[in-house]
C-alpha cells in the first residue's frame, strides 16, 4: 500500500526541488518554526535572507520582511504563504504621509531611521533601517549633528531615547498587539507568578516595560532566557515566541504575557500563515514579492547600511 505523504513530508520534498530556503519569523505557529531551516528575529532573518545561495527564498512571517529579503536579493524568488499578512506598523505610516512630512519639514534636514516593520517605500526614503535587535545602536551611529526622526514606532523609539539618552522625533505608529498588554494585565499575572521574570519586547507601552526585567528583541529573549537563573518567564510579546522558547530552553518555563481582555497576544497577520499555504506557495512559486527597481534600489541603501553597522 501507497500511503500518501503528508503535507510536511512534500514541503520538504518541494524545497528541496525548488532549491528554496524557508525563513521563518519566531512568532509563526510551532509546525512552521519546525520546518524552517532558519528561525529567528528580523535582524538574523535580514542576515540569512541576504546570504543565502538559495533560488527561492520562502518567508515564512509577514509581508514587510519578505520585501526585506527581496530588497537585497532581485534575482531570486521570494514567496510567502499569504501575501495579505501586513502589519500595523507599516500601515501607521504610509510613504506618501511621510514623503510628505519631510517635504513640509525640509529646513529640520531630518535623518530619517525606519523601523524595519514598514515598507519598501518608506524604507527608500530613509537614511538607516533599524530592528528591535539594534536600534541603540544604529541611533548611536546617526550623525550628531542632524535630528532623527524614528518612524513608524513610537514605543520602540521612546524606548532607544530611554536607553541612549538622544532625544528624537518620533512618528506616532504602534503595534496593535504589543499596545493591548498593559500595567494592570502584566501586574496581575506577575502576582499570579512572583518568581517569575518578566520578558518584554520593546513595542510595549512605557507602562508595560516598566514592569520588565528585560526588554529586548525577540531573539535576545532566548539569550537572556537561557542564562538567567530564573526559572520560570511571563513572555510580553506574540505568542509564537513561546514556541521558539519552549524548543531551545526546555529545562524552563514560559507564561504568555496576558492583554488587557485575553490570556495571551496573537498577531492575526503573522497567524494567516498556516502549512497548506506554506504548501501552495512552495509549488506554485506564489504568492511571489515584487516591486519597481527604482524603488528597490532606494530601500536597498539603508537597510545595507544597517547590516553593515550592525555587524
Ligand atoms: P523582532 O525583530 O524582535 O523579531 O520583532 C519583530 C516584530 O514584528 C515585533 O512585533
Ligand atoms: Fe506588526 Fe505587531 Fe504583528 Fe509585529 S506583532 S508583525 S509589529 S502587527
């Protein structure tokens, strides 16, 4: 008897037919994270998807990092399971807005640093890209002598003004998730746990990361995780980062951070991915990423200056 294979078996069979490489976000549901050959924060995803040697780049997270990955790599394919995951972010600032304002705005000669969660249009309008993982440091690297406008979000540059001490203007975008944890949610489940460390992810609202032990970029989550002598973690950010945790710090424990109205945060763009799309994609070599060159090359500049800084 023939069995047919199972639906993890033929993405594995069809990557290795396309010759692709599956990036995956640390917020994708644990059947993805376990077939990615590289799981991770948008900054080691940014990496990986610039030297791969991969023909097809499969992104396995939400539309702004698989233009990231397209942005450095124009020759190769780069698909994604569902190409309508966005982001709040990248919504909060659309490029015309900010065009715009910087028009409005010419005599402050701005320095614009974009958050990588935006898209190629606003990323060809600035000067550096930065991610949760670096973002003091690029704001550390800015010239001292222009003002930095940090767009699309206002937490995570509150939060690097708070750490390096340099005031910047600040685009008034938020995550729509990391917003709805909030002082009296993470009070609660800290009493409910009062061993436990409290792990935020910078999008959190000063409130919140008031209340951290840490805060830091998903990947550094793991880090921290793995070399604190706690044992047991509240997790302020999505929910797929537990799965990530569970798998590479096993001997621990990890409680999701509860929102204001749910015991834990899911970003319903990052959880339209699921193994059927991831799937399709793969054998049908779409949804694929594709953008004008003219625009390509803009948002190039700054997010190879940002590799380059952050090395
Ligand atoms: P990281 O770069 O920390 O993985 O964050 C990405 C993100 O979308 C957070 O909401
Ligand atoms: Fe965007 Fe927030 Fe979802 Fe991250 S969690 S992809 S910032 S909406």
């Amino acid at each position: 008897q023939i069995l047919a294979p199972n639906i993890t078996d033929e993405i594995r069979r069809l990557k290795k037919e396309r010759n692709a490489v599956i990036l995956v976000h640390n917020y994708q549901s644990r059947e993805i994270q376990e077939l990615g050959d590289f799981v991770g924060d948008s900054l080691g995803l940014a990496y990986k998807a610039k030297e791969t040697d991969a023909d097809v780049i499969v992104f396995c997270g939400v539309h702004f990092m698989a233009e990231t990955a397209k942005i450095v790599n124009p020759n190769k394919i780069v698909v994604l399971p569902d190409a309508n995951a966005g982001c709040s972010l990248e919504q909060s600032c659309p490029a015309p807005q900010l065009e715009k304002f910087l028009q409005v705005h010419a005599e402050k000669n701005y320095y614009v640093i974009a958050y990588i969660n935006c898209s190629a249009g606003v990323k060809a309008l600035s000067d550096c890209i930065c991610t949760s993982g670096n973002a003091v440091k690029i704001v550390e690297a800015a010239p001292k002598d222009r003002p930095i406008l940090f767009v699309p979000d206002q937490n995570l540059g509150s939060w690097v003004m708070e750490q390096t001490g340099r005031k910047m203007d600040l685009w008034q975008g938020a995550c729509y998730v990391h917003v709805e944890f909030t002082r009296d949610s993470i009070n609660q489940i800290k009493e409910e746990y009062p061993d436990a460390a409290v792990v935020a992810h910078p999008e959190c609202t000063y409130a919140v990361r008031m209340l951290a032990d840490v805060v830091c970029s998903t990947e550094k989550m793991v880090h921290y995780c793995l070399e604190s002598p706690a044992e047991t973690f509240i997790i302020v950010t999505e929910s797929g980062m537990l799965h990530r945790l569970e798998r590479e710090v096993p001997h621990k424990r990890f409680i999701p951070g509860p929102t204001g109205h749910c015991r834990c945060a899911d970003c319903r763009y990052m959880k339209m991915n699921n193994l059927e799309k991831l799937h399709n994609c793969l054998l049908n070599l779409s949804p694929q990423v594709e953008m004008a060159e003219d625009i390509r090359k803009r948002a190039e500049k700054p997010i190879l200056r940002m590799l380059e800084l952050s090395r």
